[in-house]
C-alpha cells in the first residue's frame, strides 16, 4: 500500500517539473529560469545567432534567420535541413514553434549525418504540419505530433497556424513520448521487433538505416515553408548516458 503522503509528494513533484518547463509572462524569451537551470536544463537557441547548428552535411546555417526571437526557416526552397553541433542519446528536448499557413516541418532526434544525404532517411520525426490547412488529405500519421510515417497521433492537439505550439520530446533507452501542449500525442519503443517490422513495412522499407542509431543530432526540417522556433532547450536524462 502507498502512503497518502508519498502520493502527494510525488504529485507535487511532478507537477514542479512541469512548471519548470513552462516559461512565466514575466521570462525573456530564449532564457533559461532558476528551477531549470537546477535541473539540468541548457539552451540550444541563444535568441541571438544560430550559434550550435550547422546544415544536415555540414556547412553553416542558411536559409534561416533570427527574428523576432526566433529561429526562422525562411521559406526559400527547402532542404536547408539543421541539427545541434552536439549529439544527444537520451534526453528531453523542449521548444516553442509556429506554421505558416499550409506548411510542413518536423524534429528529428538521433540524427546521422554520415552516409545519408537527407535527413528523413536516418532519424524519427516528430512531425508538424497544417493539420486543417494543408491542401491535400492527410494520413494519419502525417497529423502533428505524429511519429512520422511510423505512429499516429494519439490525440490532436495543435493549435490554430500562427500560434505558438509547445512540444516536449523524451527520449529514454529507447522509449520515446511525444507531447503537444501538454497532451502525449505518441508514446513508442524503438529497436524492437514491432519496431523493425514497422520500418521493413512501411514508407522506410528501402531505409535500412532508419531509426537505428542509439544516439545522434537533433534536427529541424526545412520543408520550403516559414516556421518559427523558439524557447528550444534540452536536458540529459540522469543517470542515461548522453552528450
């Protein structure tokens, strides 16, 4: 039997994390507060420069610009894809992001760069999309906060395009949660033999690559259309291994 009062301390516990993660009206954009900082918590984006981030293949940043606070896929001709200088194996990533109408984007995670020439073919894709906007039907697990070709939503949850979305990624040993404004939109386990059987079956079958790497980048899709970012930070899940 659990104590009444473990059950409240875990709760309280749980519900301090997610504060942390939850940016008051009164924080600059870009920062990181006191309780995240504790943590563990680091920033990806300074607000500034895309200082971190380099072009899937290497080279530096283009096709993007800071403005307004954020980093700003620029709606050039796509495939101007970016990921961290760093490689991450198990973590939590957070961000704040907004579409265009009728755009298309998507975060990636355990990224390779090395023998692939795109981005999509090597790591999952947390994907986001113009769910109402988009001009042609949808499968299900192209809707946002998908698992990209992989995992349909578990719940909708994006809000209207030119609004502010916070999404929340955790990675840990292999079990990976998907979360959109607060609601799990996907929660799955890689490496399995559901896993394999998933990517030797569907959109990744001439992929043999996908979703095997333990640890790797973490990447935004440039898909030709504008999308903002923000407020991106990571923290290394303890005791998980990782940077």
């Amino acid at each position: 039997m659990i104590r009444p009062s473990l059950v409240v301390a875990l709760a309280l516990g749980c519900t301090a994390a997610a504060h942390a993660l939850q940016p008051s009206a009164m924080q600059t954009q870009n920062t990181l507060s006191p309780a995240e900082t504790k943590a563990g918590w680091r920033l990806l984006f300074d607000g500034t420069t895309s200082a971190g981030w380099h072009l899937f293949g290497g080279g530096r940043v283009v096709g993007w610009e800071v403005a307004d606070d954020a980093l700003v896929a620029l709606a050039q001709d796509g495939g101007h894809d970016i990921v961290t200088d760093d490689e991450f194996e198990n973590f939590e990533l957070a961000l704040d992001w907004k579409l265009s109408p009728q755009a298309n984007s998507g975060i990636f995670f355990h990224v390779i760069e090395q023998g692939y020439k795109v981005i999509y073919a090597t790591g999952p894709e947390y994907q986001i999309i113009d769910d109402d906007g988009w001009p042609s039907r949808l499968e299900d697990w192209q809707h946002t906060g998908a698992n990209y070709a992989m995992h349909s939503p578990l719940a909708r949850a994006a809000k209207p395009v030119g609004q502010w979305n916070r999404t929340r990624i955790v990675v840990d040993r292999g079990h990976v949660e998907h979360w959109l404004n607060g609601t799990k939109t996907a929660d799955y386990v890689m490496w399995t033999d559901e896993w394999a059987k998933l990517v030797s079956a569907g959109k990744w079958k001439d992929y043999p690559g996908y979703g095997r790497a333990r640890k790797g980048r973490i990447g935004l899709q440039d898909h030709g259309n504008k999308v903002w970012f923000r407020n991106i930070k990571v923290r290394v899940i303890p005791g998980a291994g990782g940077l």
